[in-house]
C-alpha cells in the first residue's frame, strides 16, 4: 500500500456543517467530506481492491467510491486531518488478509475425560432414585 499514491487520489469538498457554533455555524464551511475513487484507483491491485469493496461494502457507493464525513471539529484543517487519519485507518483494516484457520482435533484426554465426567453424574443421578425392592 503506497499512502503518498492513495492520499493524491482523495478528493475533499468544504460543506457547512450542522450542529452548535453559532454564527459561525452559518457562515463557515467547516465539515469535510472525503471521497475516494477505489474501483478506479492506482495505488491497489485487483485483489486488494476486490478485499477492500468486500470488507467495505456498507460504506462504499454503488459505483464504487467511499464517502467519509467529518463535522467533529470547528476547522476546517483538523476536520480534514481527522478524516484522512479515519480512512487510512479503515483501508488499512480492509486490505489484512485473514489467516487460515486450521482445523485440530479433539485430544483425546479432553474426550475421555468428558465421558467420565458423563458417568459420574449419571451414577449420581441413579442412586438419588428409590431402591428397587
């Protein structure tokens, strides 16, 4: 994953942001929306892009493009550091390839000692019935 190649193909845009401030809420463009092309990007091979948009699927578009919001912040400046620490964070978690689970079995000390476990209680459970006379 090359971060200088990814961060030259994020686009911003400066929206007014809701939410308390006053005035300022009014006159300044604060909130940051992010967006980032993934079908159509550079830095990724097919395979990481194709892990990417499965892991992502909730957050991407339909054309393949995430969007990421951030009002947190009354600047501009942190609200656009903020939202661009947030997506390295989630592409970095979407493009780690799981380990294979291997299966293992069973030991078979673990196996022998439920089924004396079973015995046990069943043993204690017929002596706790009547005497057959």
């Amino acid at each position: 994953m090359e971060k200088d190649k990814i961060l030259s193909e994020l686009t911003f845009k400066a929206v007014r942001s809701s939410g308390s401030g006053g005035q300022n809420v009014n006159k300044v463009s604060s909130k940051v929306v992010l967006t980032f092309d993934l079908v159509n990007s550079q830095a990724f091979s097919n395979e990481e892009k194709e892990r990417a948009l499965q892991k992502l699927k909730s957050k991407v578009t339909l054309d393949g493009i995430l969007i990421l919001n951030c009002d947190e912040d009354r600047s501009q400046l942190k609200n656009k550091e903020i939202v661009i620490k947030r997506f390295l964070e989630i592409i970095t978690k979407s493009l780690v390839v799981p380990k294979e689970r291997k299966a293992t079995k069973i030991p078979r000390s673990v196996i022998e000692k439920r089924l004396k476990n079973k015995a046990t209680t069943s043993e204690i459970k017929q002596n706790r019935k009547k005497p057959d006379l």
